[in-house]
C-alpha cells in the first residue's frame, strides 16, 4: 500500500484523504494542531509543524513515504517541494521553482524579468520602510505578506499615511517577516480565482472563475462566492492561458494542480496575479467537478503518489454554478442559518456549514473565517446574477451580537 504524507488537517483536506482511500492510499496528516479535523479522518497523525522543512524531512524518511503534497494550505508548499526533491518523490517541481511561486516578492520578479505583465512591487521586512519608498507607488497599493494566503494580513491604502499600520498588519501574517507593497490593479469586469492542471509541463486544464466580494466585510477583499462560466472575454482568457503555459516551461513544472488567480485591468492587460502548486481553498477543486465534470482531486493524488494520470482537457462548463461562501458579519453567536424557500427548492445543491449553534464566530477578516459554503446551480446566467445580487435576503446567518 502506497503511503501519501498529506501537510495540514483542515477540512478542505478531507475530500482528498477520501480519494486517496478509493485509490488504495495509506493517508498519513501532519501538523502542529492535533484537533484538526482532517486528522480524525487519516490513517495515521504526526504532530510536527510543516513550516519546519527537516522535521518534515526526517518524518517522510522514517515513515518511507511515497509521496507528499499540500492542499489548500500555502505554509506547506515548500516544505513539500523540499522533501520532494531531497527525496525524488514526485512534485510540481523544483524547490527552487516553487519557492519562485510561493514568495510574492520573489513571484513579481520572476513575472516581471521574464516579460509578464507585473505591477510595480517592492518586498520590505520593516514596517518604516515602504513609508519612504512613497514616491515608487501609482497609487492606491495593496499590502500583503509575501507568504501568507486567502486574503489575510491584506490591506489596500488610498494615502502614504496609512502605509505604516498596513505594514504592521501584513507582517503579523508572514512566517518569513517580509511584506509586499504593489499598484493596486484596477480590474476590468470579475477577476478570477480557479484551479489549473499540468501535466508533464503542459497546462492541459485551465479555468477562470467570477469572484465576488462582501463590500461590507471587515475585509473586503477576501472573496466571497464564485460564479461559472467565467465572463472573461475568450480572447483574455486564450492570452493568459498562454502566459500560464509560457511560465509552466520557464519554471519547468511537471504534473500538478495549481490554484491561479488572474485579473484583466481597466488598462486592458492581462495579469498572473498568483499560482500556486496546490489545490485552492474555497473548495475550488471540488466545485470543478460540479462545474466541468472533471475530478481534479483524484488527478492531483494520483500525481503526487507518481501514478500516470491519464488525459485531461480544457474544462466545458455546464450550467450556471455559484458557491456562497458563509461568513459572519461580525462577532458573536453563531444561532443559524435562513435559506429563502425559492432558492432551497430550485437553486441549492448543497449546504456545508461547519459550526454548530452556539459556536462563536468572527467577523470575515479572511478566508480562515469561512464558516461553510452553499453550491446552487441556475437555469439560466440571468436568474443567477439576479439572485446573488440580492443574496443577503436569500441566504442570512442568524448571529447574536457580541
């Protein structure tokens, strides 16, 4: 029985430890939090912090692993590349490679010496630096850590005066202690966050998604449901598919699933605004197989355990899909949850909710705050775009206030 060392034990890990136990895979998780819940559901838990590489090291050697990955947890890329390559087991590709796509700054060079379209970023470890660099800025910017995910420790500033705090709040997010301050892209239309599949070098499956935000979260850049089909112009969508297989050669990645993100600017160019080999959070990978048919889980453990993959092609999309994700609107009391009988009947497909009642919530400061999702599917793109337009009076979280 093959053996797959899977880093991190959130939930969006337990559709992974399912395939791998289809396919006859002895599932080992690991991290420093023993009460995640993917642990309850693996053959086997180490607590060991997968931010430290030789400790990790060390546990795939004695555990004589067959392959190793990290989905929807960022802090684990690395280390998985690391061990990959000490080891020769199969991976996205070099550790030097994916530390390229996993450092933001270190990511905006890469785009930038190679001719991507980039915007101007500069990477700083003191929160007083960016505040002299002003002048460097078209503003607003955005700030960010370099290797942090799902929109925490993100901050966009209108003026130089807020430069500092921002930097304060990114860096409180980074394990490495380094911040990112870049242009902030105005985009044209939805931007996009979706999932990506190699294989030997060559993006044979690549999707775009709509990404929607809560303008009234706490912080309102980290997303709040998905649509599909993408409305991205096809020409937009056929020019940065390109740019993804012309950076998949340049960092000569081999078989993997990745989570990019993508944006078209009011300038009318397109962007690469993040890739990472790893499933995304949000459960992107799973809502492929609603949207397109295609199992990219089952794909992405095949090829982490080095077993062929089989063919894969560009996703056709079917129906009209979106995916609400649950979020408090402040803190306090989780009591329930409302769905509005027209869309329970007609539109939901499914409802995920992780908290129970009684639980404490926060308010949305990131994606670590998602308390659940709801998938609903749609007849046509205009009853769809109707009701998510108006989705806080079809679906609303019954919270008592702190």
């Amino acid at each position: 029985m093959k053996k797959l060392l899977i880093l991190g034990g959130s939930r969006y890990i337990l559709p992974v430890i399912k395939v791998a136990h289809q396919l006859g895979i002895y599932v080992i998780t690991c991290d420093y939090l023993p009460d995640n819940v993917a642990h309850r559901y693996s053959d086997e838990y180490h607590n060991v912090s997968i931010i430290e590489k030789d400790s990790i090291l060390a546990l795939a050697q004695k555990l004589q692993i067959n392959g190793i990955m990290s989905f929807a947890c960022d802090p684990g890329v690395v280390t998985a590349a690391y061990v990959a390559e000490k080891l020769n087991l199969p991976y996205a590709g070099s550790y030097e490679a994916v530390s390229v796509l996993q450092d933001k700054s270190l990511f905006r060079k890469f785009l930038g010496d190679n001719g991507f379209n980039v915007p101007i970023a500069k990477c700083y470890s003191d929160d007083k630096d960016a505040v002299a660099d002003f002048k460097l800025f078209h503003w607003p910017v955005i700030v960010k850590p370099v290797d942090s995910a799902g929109s925490k420790g993100v901050t966009k500033v209108e003026s130089p005066e807020d430069l500092k705090e921002a930097a304060k709040y990114a860096l409180s997010y980074s394990h490495s202690h380094k911040y990112i301050v870049e242009e902030y892209i105005e985009k044209l239309g939805d931007s996009s966050d979706c999932e990506c599949f190699s294989i030997d070098g060559e993006m044979v499956y690549i999707s775009f998604s709509n990404q929607k935000f809560d303008v009234n979260a706490t912080n309102p850049y980290t997303p709040a449901g998905f649509t599909w089909p993408p409305k991205m112009h096809g020409s937009k969508q056929d020019e940065l598919a390109k740019e993804l297989q012309r950076l998949c050669k340049l960092l000569h990645l081999k078989t993997s699933l990745y989570n990019v993100e993508a944006r078209i600017g009011i300038d009318g160019k397109a962007y690469i605004m993040e890739v990472s080999p790893r499933g995304g959070g949000n459960r992107l990978a799973e809502m492929m197989k609603y949207v397109s048919g295609i199992d990219l889980i089952e794909y992405a453990v095949k090829a982490a355990i080095g077993e062929a993959v089989g063919t894969l092609k560009m996703p056709e999309y079917k129906g009209f899909w979106y995916e609400h994700i649950l979020h408090a609107p402040c803190k306090g009391i989780y009591k329930g949850l409302f769905i509005d009988e027209s869309i329970q009947k007609n539109n939901v497909i499914e409802i995920d909710v992780w908290i129970q009642p009684g639980d404490a919530v926060n308010d949305f400061t990131g994606a670590n705050e998602t308390i659940g999702t709801v998938i609903m599917k749609f007849l046509t793109e205009k009853e769809m775009e109707e009701k998510i337009s108006d989705i806080g009076n079809y679906i609303k979280l019954i919270i008592d206030k702190e």
